[in-house]
C-alpha cells in the first residue's frame, strides 16, 4: 500500500486558482485512537470578481483552518477580518470578490484497516471519488442548473433572477465542441454569480458546506480528484473516465491546458476549426489523493 498526495496548477488567465495539500496530527474535539494515521487534506479553491478573496486564502496558513471542525467558516471569518482591516477597498469590491472551496480530509487506521473520506464544498469545483477503479461519487454542483439551490437562496430572500447567457460550450470529442447556454444567478445586492455557494461576497450566499461521507478499508485502492472548472468545463466524462482513473493531477491540469489552446471544430456539423482567446480561457487546478494497492 502506497499514498501518493499531489497538486498541479497552471494560472491560464486570471491567476485566481490556489490549490493545497496538507498533512494535519489532529484536529479540534478530535481523540485519536491507536492505529490512527495522520489526516490528509486536499482542497481547491477557483476565484472570481475582484483579487481580495482569494489573496487572503493564499496569506492564511490553511493548516490552522483545516484543523477546524468548520474549515469554510474558519477561513471566512479570516475573510470578513481581512475585508475589515482593507480600509481602501469599497463595498463593491468586497461585495463582488469570492471564491469557490472544495476539500477532502482523509481519515485512516491501519490497525483496523477503516478508511474514511469526508468531503465539503462550496461551488462548483467537482470532487470524483474512485474506488477499485469505479466512479463511486461525483460532488453535485451549486450553480444555478441546480433547483435546490436555487430554492435554497430563495429562502433566504436574496434571490432575484437567473439570467441567461450564450458563452457556454461543451466537449464533445477530443476535437469538437458545441455551444451551450449557460445560467448565472442575480442576487439583491446586484452579484451575478455563475455559483450559488461560494466564499467572500460579504457572505450573502452563506457559507454551509455541503458534506458527504464515504467509508471504506485501507486495502482497496482510493483516489479523490478535486478540480477547478477550468478543468472540468475541458472534459466530457464519457470521453474522459478513464484518463481520470490513472492520471495523476499534472496529467490532469495538463490535458486542460493543451484542450484549452487548441483548436476546434464549433459545432456539431461544422468542417471549420476555431480557438478560444487567450482572455477567454479558465485557471485550472487539480489536487489528488491516491492509496494504490497494486503496485
């Protein structure tokens, strides 16, 4: 049995991406039990609006707030400090800057050889889950494709509209992509948000991660993938299965990066190739946790 932690991240446009992988001896109102390994985190965060979000996430040690029962709302509050101290920055920039938080603490015994993965997030950074080389769990997305979250802001009455836009596309062949309408979510104070849970933005979506749990053994072979959707917007996961199964995370990044400059055929029936902008194009990250039992 061998654990492979690794990260990979290429900054295509925004420089708004930040990755992370850490190793943690325990966290708060946590009693180790003999056998009890280190816990393991990755974690992805994906920027957007203005800089201040995600500069603060950078600036914190995350080993001190993955250490917290409630990573998302230690970070926050660290955001909502940061903001405060910010005397020159303006309520729009603060208001109109966050950022997306999807991570995995990976808890192991090896004396009772139990494994459990617990996963949070916020946004629309996917976390696959593979066990024995199967696709076990696939995080839902919060955007506005999503109803319950859509009724979820609703209730707490900072819903306007969704808006509609045509600057969306999907993967449909190593070579081909279609257009695709895309949703965006107007909330009261004016955001326009492509997520409907998110860090930063003076916390209007609210910052309740939602969670899973997945159990398992130390014997099986486990991996979890944790990407921007810079990333994922670059795959079709009917095309692209199996390359998640044995890539590692700078494969990963790496596929995105080359789908991201290339050239395309837009459209289902066209014989003409475009190319994105080079403004047009996603940051893209990726974080892998990996027990490998055969090798």
């Amino acid at each position: 049995m061998s654990v492979f932690i690794e990260t990979a991240i290429r900054q295509l446009c925004s420089n708004q991406d930040a990755v992370a992988a850490l190793t943690i001896d325990n966290e708060d109102d946590f009693e180790k039990t003999d056998g009890d390994e280190p816990i393991n985190v990755i974690a992805v965060f994906d920027g957007h609006g203005s800089d201040m979000t995600i500069d603060t996430i950078r600036s914190l040690d995350l080993k001190k707030h993955f250490t917290s029962l409630d990573p998302a709302e230690s970070i926050q509050r660290a955001i909502d400090v940061n903001n405060m101290r910010n005397f020159n920055a303006s309520k729009k920039e603060i208001y109109n800057s966050g950022s997306t938080l999807s991570f995995a603490k990976i808890y192991r015994n090896l004396k009772t050889k139990k494994l459990k993965i617990k996963l949070e997030w916020l946004g629309d950074s996917p976390i696959l889950v593979f066990i024995n080389n199967e696709l076990i769990y696939e995080s839902q997305l919060h955007n506005a494709y999503n109803e319950n979250e859509i009724e979820r802001l609703k209730n707490k009455d900072v819903f306007v509209k969704i808006k509609d836009v045509s600057y969306g596309f999907e993967v449909l062949s190593e070579d081909r992509i279609t257009s695709k309408d895309g949703k965006y979510i107007l909330l009261k104070n004016k955001d326009l948000l492509a997520m409907s849970r998110t860090l930063g933005h003076n916390r209007i979506t609210g910052v309740d991660t939602q969670k899973h749990i997945i159990e398992c053994n130390t014997v099986d072979d486990v991996k979890v993938i944790i990407f921007s959707d810079g990333v994922g917007d670059m795959l079709n996961m009917g095309l692209d299965l199996d390359k998640l199964k044995k890539y590692s995370a700078e494969e990963i990044v790496e596929l995105a990066e080359k789908r991201w400059k290339q050239e395309w055929f837009c459209g289902v029936e066209t014989n003409i190739k475009e190319c994105f902008e080079e403004n047009g194009y996603d940051d893209c990250c990726c974080a892998i946790w990996w027990q490998k039992n055969n090798i």
